[in-house]
C-alpha cells in the first residue's frame, strides 16, 4: 500500500486474488480500504461521494450492502469513482460489471442478500499470517458450499446465529452483533455436492477477474439458445429447464440461469459470452449430453412421519444446554423447509425462538458489564486523546463488537456534548464516564 499522485487521495490499495476464482469482492475490499484510512466503510463512501462531486462532477450511491458486489449502474458509479480515486484500473475485477449487458438487470438472482464465507478458509489464512478477506463467489447466489473446502458456507454466527452485514464493520473475522470469530463457526464433516454450474463459474470469475478481460457479446444466451435450436432437439431441455430455456431465448436470463443452462448443454459460461455460434457447435459435436443433478434437500420422509421427525429434533434442541438455533440454520441442519416447520409445529417453534431470544440477552448483558468494567478504568481513558481510538480499545479488551462499545457510551454520557472537528471526535476532559 502506497500513496499515489496528488490527483487521488485515497490509497493504493490492490484488490486481492485478482486473475483467479478466489478474487475479493467489492463489500470485503471496502471494507479493509476504509480500515487502512480508520473509518468506517459509511464514512469513507460519503468521503468518496463528496470528492466524486467536486472532482468527477459525478455522484457515488452511499449504501452500502452485498449488492455492490453486482453489476447494476450504482455499482458501476462506485467502482469508476475507486478506481479515480485510488488510481487503479482492476477495481472492477471485484464485482460482476462484465455481465452487465447479458445477465438480468438490477442483479436480478445474482447476489445474495446476506454475506457468506467459508470458516475453513479464514482459519487457514489466520494461521498462515494472511490478509482475510472475503471472495466473490461466496457472494454469488446459488453457491452453497466453499469450492476449495467443499464444504458448506455460513451466513449466520455461530453464537448469536445473526445474519452478517456490512454497514457498519471494517472487520470481516468477527461478528457485528456479539464480536464471536466467524472462523469458529462449526463446518459440517459431510462433503456437499456441487453447486450445478460451479466449474463453469469458476472459469468465469477467472476470466472477469483478470487484465485481458472484456466485455461479453449483448444478448449472447438468445444467440446460443437460437443456433443451438438448429442443431438439436430442445425437448429435453424445455423439459428440464423449463421457463429457464423459455426466458433465456427472448430475454437476458440470470447468472443462476446461464450457469444452469452451461451445466445442462455442458459448455463453458465463458464461451457462450464470448462466440455463442462456436458454443453451439460443440454442443452439436458432443455426444450426449450430462443431466443436471438434481440436489436433494437432505431429509425426504413420507408425510405421515415427517411431522414426528420435525417434532423429535425441535424437542432435542429445546432440550439441549446449548445455543438454540436460528430458525434457518435448524432447517439446514436437519433438512427441513421452513415453511413445513413453521406450518406444522408452530407451538415447539416459538419454544425454540424462545429459549433463543432469552441465551442472546443473556449475552447481551455479559457484554455490557463487560463493556461498564473496561469503561470504568480511569488509566485506560486517560492513556488516549481520541474517542475512536479509546473505545476501539475499550473493545478490544471487552471482546465485545465497536458499535455496541459506543452505543453504551453514549448512553452512560448522553448528558455531555462531544466536539466534531474534521470529521473526527476529541475527547472532552470535562466527560466523566459513570459506571
């Protein structure tokens, strides 16, 4: 890292994994950029509005969640504000701009909502002295499992169960609401299967990844549906595709689509982008074609047991000494649908919300007496001049998230005003913290 001409004013921060299928996304490159300037990532995307306005004459979104790892045209005023402002050119390798002119639009089944990450991954990195960060294909939805590890990706903390996000954290290893390491999470020992299309994604975020990238041909799935319609019966294909094959034909389909149809056709994502006639004629050159597989949810039982199944495995939760589940990660453990469970066994359900609601408090509390003990020591306060500084450490040595370290603070000095310069806070020697 490095600090460039006097034209930029951020730094020389180099997206990690470009060129390969393990490239950062754009919510983890934020996140450690806005960590080397010691601000939050809401705080640095303001900063690059404001500067984007003066200099670019251009205006820079301010949100900030897992859809910037997209391809939709805020997306693409974030990264060509990045790249000007930090002077690099391989921003865009961070999100999935290439695939803006052939997938759906506004990332329509793209990205998923909530972060995912792949526990075994973090642990290796932290063991090895390695820079953590986030890859953009656990960000892609119908990824289910880490493609190096094969096993399943979480989304959820395994302590307090809260979906990750990242409005509010420059720390991807530690969870927002509890600060529990999200290398913890337990990883199921089964080897899941792959995701279909999985292959074929990884050689497309290969290809968008790296420098020789360019954009794909418009419209390039209806072209390959269109040439491949000449060469081979489609009856099969509607028959397993479905309205995937119909939209794809007349309409830009979806990532989770295209990598549907590349895994059914068996070529390659890429080539269908690029030469939709050369994909249709390999497809015409093979003979027979592998069936998608179909993945099973994990726990078909018949209808008159599955109801007692379902009750067996709340009732041993709601027994058990542990942390209670989310609602979503009991049906992913035990392969139930949610709709099912909460249809049938509505009673045991609020049980187990129940007891869940009651251990999260409970940690809750502990943290904040945790929190009043490190506010309480008059050495620590007085060793800093800088509020952000000071409660950083503050939870450091609670073991407790920042945000919550500054929601009790101001709660225990609500009646005290605090002095803003230059977007920074100063202590104010007349605060007296009260335990």
């Amino acid at each position: 890292m490095k600090l460039v001409a006097s034209s930029t004013f951020l730094f020389d921060l180099a997206p990690l994994g470009a060129g390969t299928c393990e490239v950062e996304s754009l919510t983890s490159y934020l996140a450690r950029l806005a960590h080397a300037h010691t601000m939050t990532p809401y705080q640095l995307l303001c900063t690059l509005d404001a500067w984007s306005r003066h200099k670019l004459s251009k205006i820079v979104p301010r949100f900030f969640s897992a859809r910037v790892n997209g391809y939709s045209p805020n997306v693409r005023r974030l990264v060509q504000a990045l790249e000007s402002a930090t002077g690099r050119t391989d921003i865009r390798s961070c999100t999935l701009i290439h695939l803006s002119e052939v997938c759906a639009k506004n990332n329509s089944d793209c990205i998923k909502l909530h972060r995912s990450w792949c526990p075994a991954c973090l642990r290796e990195s932290a063991e090895q002295g390695l820079i953590l960060y986030d890859r953009l294909i656990w960000q892609i939805m119908g990824t289910s499992r880490c493609n190096i590890h094969r096993s399943r990706l979480e989304d959820s903390c395994a302590l307090c169960g809260t979906k990750q996000h990242w409005q509010h954290s420059t720390s991807i290893d530690t969870c927002t609401f509890c600060g529990h390491a999200l290398a913890d999470a337990p990883q199921s020992s089964r080897i899941l299967p792959p995701d279909p299309g999985e292959r074929h994604l990884v050689e497309l975020l290969e290809y968008t990844s790296g420098e020789k990238a360019q954009s794909f041909r418009e419209e390039a799935a209806g072209v390959f549906i269109h040439h491949v319609s000449k060469h081979t019966d489609l009856q099969d294909a509607a028959r397993r595709l479905g309205r995937v094959l119909r939209k794809a034909e007349h309409t830009r389909p979806s990532l989770c689509s295209l990598l549907y149809i590349s895994e059914y056709f068996d070529v390659s994502s890429t080539l269908i982008l690029i030469n939709p006639e050369k994909a249709a004629k390999v497809v015409a050159l093979s003979i027979g074609r592998p069936r998608l597989p179909r993945k099973f949810r994990g726990t078909y039982l018949p209808r008159g047991t599955r109801q007692s199944a379902i009750e067996r495995a709340l009732t041993k939760e709601i027994e058990s000494d542990g942390l209670a589940p989310s609602i979503r990660q009991f049906c992913n453990d035990n392969g139930f649908c949610e709709t099912t469970v909460g249809e049938r066994c509505s009673g045991l359900l609020k049980e187990l919300v129940a007891k869940r609601s009651q251990q999260v408090a409970s940690i809750r509390k502990s943290q904040i007496c945790a929190i009043d003990r490190a506010l309480s020591d008059k050495r620590l306060k007085q060793s800093f001049s800088n509020v952000r500084e000071y409660l950083a450490r503050v939870g450091q040595r609670a073991g407790c998230p920042v945000w919550l370290v500054r929601q009790r603070y101001m709660a225990l000095n609500g009646d005290q005003k605090r002095r803003v310069r230059n977007g920074m806070l100063y202590m104010d020697v007349n605060i007296r913290t009260r335990a």
